[in-house]
C-alpha cells in the first residue's frame, strides 16, 4: 500500500508540474491532456475512497476482536463450571456404584434359600403358562394368566398370596388334566363358521362333540372340526346318545398330533385324483375290460347250459346252440354223405362254432397287458415332473416334488389293480371257452366213431 501511495505521488507531481508549466506556457488543452486531467481526479478519488474503506475495516476488526475476547473469557468460565459439575457427577456415580453393590452383597446374603425359591417359582410359572397356553383347556380355563404371567416375568421375590394363587392353579390344572366334561362352546365346523354346540373334553388329550373330533389351534386359540374324522369316529356319537357312566372311546394320547395326521391322510378317492389322466384311462379300461367280461362270462354259462342240456338229448336237436348246430349237421349229412366226408363236414362245422366260442378273449388278454404298461408310462411321466419340480425350485421342500411321486406310484398301483382281475376274468372265461371247444371236438369225434361203427 505504501509503494502505491507513493507511485501515485510521484505521478500527481509530475502532472502538477506539467501542469504548471503549461499554464505558464499557455498552451492549448490537447484531448491527450484532458484525459490525464481525468484520470488524475479518478486516481485521487479512488484512493481517497480506499483510505476511508480501510479505516473502516479496521476499525470494525478491532471492535470484533474485543467482543470475541469477552466470549472467549465467558467459555473459558463456563468450562471451569462444568468440569466442576462432571468431577461432582462422577464422584456421586461412584459413591452410588459402590453403594449398589453392597446393596446387592446385603441382598444376597438376607436372600439365602430364598433365591433358589424363586428360581424354582419362576420356572414353574413359565411352565405351566406355556402348557396351559397350548392346551386345549385353554377353550374352557382361558389361554393366558395374570398370576402367571407376572410370577413368569418378575424379579422380586414372590409374596405369600401369589405362592397361594399358584399353588390354586397348579391345582387347577391337575384337576382338569383328569377330568372329562361337557360344556357349551364355540368351535369352527369345516365351512369355516363359528358354530356354539354341546362339546366334551378328555383332560387335555382331545375334545368331541357329536359330529366327531375336535382339535385345538393354538394361533387362533379355537377348537376346529377335522376336515376328514377318522374311522373310530363313530363312537363319539355313541358316546353322546349313551346315558351311562362308561362310554368307549378312542383316545389321541399326542393331544391331537395323530388326530392331526389322519385327517391329513388321503383317501380312496384322493388317491385316485393323485393318478392325473393316465390314472383315469386306467380306471375306465379297467372297468370296461371287467364289464366286457362278465358279459362274456355270462354268454359262456348261457351257453355252456344249453349244450348240456342238449347233451341230455341228443335227439331233440336244438339250433340254439353249438352242439346243437353239429348234431343238425350230422343228422344231414348221415345218410348221403361216407365216413370221410360227414368227418369233414363235422369238423367244419366245428370250426364255425369257435370264433364265437373265442368271441373277446384277445381283447381281454390286450387289455391286461395294456394296464400296467399306462402305470408304467404313469411312473415316468411322474417322475419328469418331480426332476421338473427339483430344476426349478431345489430340494428344499419335499411337498414340491410331493406330487409327482405320488403320480408315479398312483399309476403303476392302479395299472396292476387293473391287469390283476383282467387275467382272472380272461382265464376264467378262456377256460369256459375251452370247455365247450372240448365238448364239441369230444361230440364230433363220437359221431364219427358211431357212423364207422354202425358202417361196419
């Protein structure tokens, strides 16, 4: 700043000396003359103007220097207040510290067996809660319990009431555990509605009412109908018709865990729906092959009856039958025909008779064959879609593959449910059908004997 003040000096002097000279001179005013004139006066106005900005500064700076120093010795002040304050807290807190824990050497020590009492208190509270909270008594006592509730969570020593009221529903409990009641209550039937009927309870093993069993769920805390009753659901109506002090009844010692899984077990029909498609065409064939059957069965008796009782009467022929038809064959061609002759006629006659006689057997016999091999395709198209289930979601949840095994196993069942009666129904009526093919060959060969022997 000095270096500039000087510059400037220096320059006005000159200018002011120029000036000067040139007044004495009296020389004309050139515009280059005027515009240093100007710049003078600019000059010397903005350093006035610096100056005064300058002194205001510092003027400013000082007046802040002083008030920071004034905040500076009030900080200082209060810092000396406040470690005196934490020193104080501090010696407290450790005074306090060391007080708690004679405190709790004291307690310790007056406690004695008493703390052992409450440890036993409190696991016995939190036991029973827990049982009594996932036990189906809890439809008539209620699920939770203050008394427990509070003996379970609490941290002082309990007083001589609360050991009374636990005493009561230890009490309480056992009592109920080997009771067996009826009572009015609410359950869910299995369209999902709330339902209020007569229901009865075996201590805490299972509870009925007269559509069948009962099971408890702990979420909802509800009694809910068995979508599917087990077989020895049939007593539980006997047992609320009867009027006697001793009624049978089956019992679910797992408290409803077994009652649980037979209801989840699927039945005949379910079994049968786990077969998909294939399992219905092998059902429908299976059917039809035993209906194809018994009407061949039954044509074979009809007409296994007519032939015997043709062979009863030989001389009365009746066409309505295959031995029948030989005989008529034989009596025409007795008198013109010669032994060769009337032999192949017979057995022409014979060979007419069997298609009939063999009417559905191939059929039976490809039906038998063809069952099992649906089970088999069955199995195989099961087992792609378990392969399928484990490609896209892993082996972390068996349920998913669940279905198709089920679907394998299902169908190669069903396949050889299928082919077993088949092959009974084919053997018996290729047996029959064998039977008369015999009596017809037996018959026709002793026509044949008979003319030989009376042409002899």
């Amino acid at each position: 700043m000095i270096n500039l003040k000087s510059v400037f000096f220096s320059v006005s002097l000159i200018l002011v000396n120029g000036f000067a000279w040139g007044e004495n001179t009296v020389a004309p005013v050139s515009p280059a003359q005027a515009s240093l004139q100007s710049l003078l006066k600019q000059v010397k106005s903005d350093g006035l103007t610096e100056k005064a900005l300058h002194a205001t500064r510092e003027k400013t700076f000082l007046e802040s220097h002083d008030q920071q120093q004034k905040i500076l010795g009030l900080s200082k002040q209060q810092l000396t207040k406040t470690k005196a304050v934490t020193k104080s807290l501090k010696k407290r807190f450790d005074d306090n510290e060391e007080t708690l824990t004679k405190s709790e050497e004291e307690l310790r020590k007056r406690l004695g067996n008493l703390g052992e009492m409450f440890g036993v208190v409190r696991q016995v509270s939190q036991d029973l809660a827990a049982i009594r909270e996932h036990s189906l008594l809890a439809v008539e006592l209620g699920a939770r319990s203050v008394l427990l509730d509070k003996l379970a969570d609490s941290k002082a020593l309990p007083s001589i009431n609360e050991l009374e009221n636990l005493w009561y529903e230890l009490q309480l409990q056992m009592t109920k555990q080997g009771e067996v009641k009826r009572f009015e209550g609410n359950y869910i039937d299995i369209n999902g509605q709330k339902v209020t009927s007569s229901i009865a309870h075996v201590g805490p093993f299972m509870a009925i009412n007269q559509n069948g069993y009962l099971n408890y769920d702990t979420e909802t805390r509800m009694l809910l109908e068995l979508a599917k009753q087990p077989s020895e659901a049939a007593l539980v109506a006997d047992y609320f018709e009867s009027e006697e002090s001793f009624s049978e009844l089956a019992l679910d010692p797992t408290r409803g865990v077994l009652l649980g899984l037979s209801s989840q077990n699927p039945s005949v029909v379910d079994r049968i729906h786990q077969g998909g498609l294939i399992g219905y065409i092998i059902i429908s064939l299976a059917l039809a092959g035993l209906i194809y059957a018994l009407f061949l069965l039954l044509n074979m008796l009809k007409t296994n009856v007519k032939v015997k009782s043709q062979l009863k009467d030989t001389d009365n022929v009746q066409k309505d039958n295959p031995l029948g038809r030989i005989l008529s064959v034989y009596h025409h061609q007795y008198q013109e025909a010669d032994l060769e002759t009337l032999e192949m006629k017979l057995d022409e006659a014979v060979l007419k008779e069997l298609p009939a006689l063999e009417k559905g057997l191939s059929l039976l016999k490809l039906l038998a064959a063809v069952a099992p091999l649906l089970g088999l395709l069955g199995t195989v198209t099961g087992m792609i879609a378990t392969f399928q289930s484990i490609t896209l979601f892993g082996t972390g949840d068996p349920k998913l593959m669940a279905g198709g095994i089920s679907q394998a196993l299902i169908t190669t069942v069903l396949g050889l449910v299928a082919a077993i009666p088949l092959l009974f129904m084919h053997n018996i009526v290729s047996s029959r059908s064998r039977e008369l093919v015999q009596i017809l060959d037996q018959q026709s060969a002793g026509l044949i004997a008979e003319k030989a022997q009376k042409g002899l």
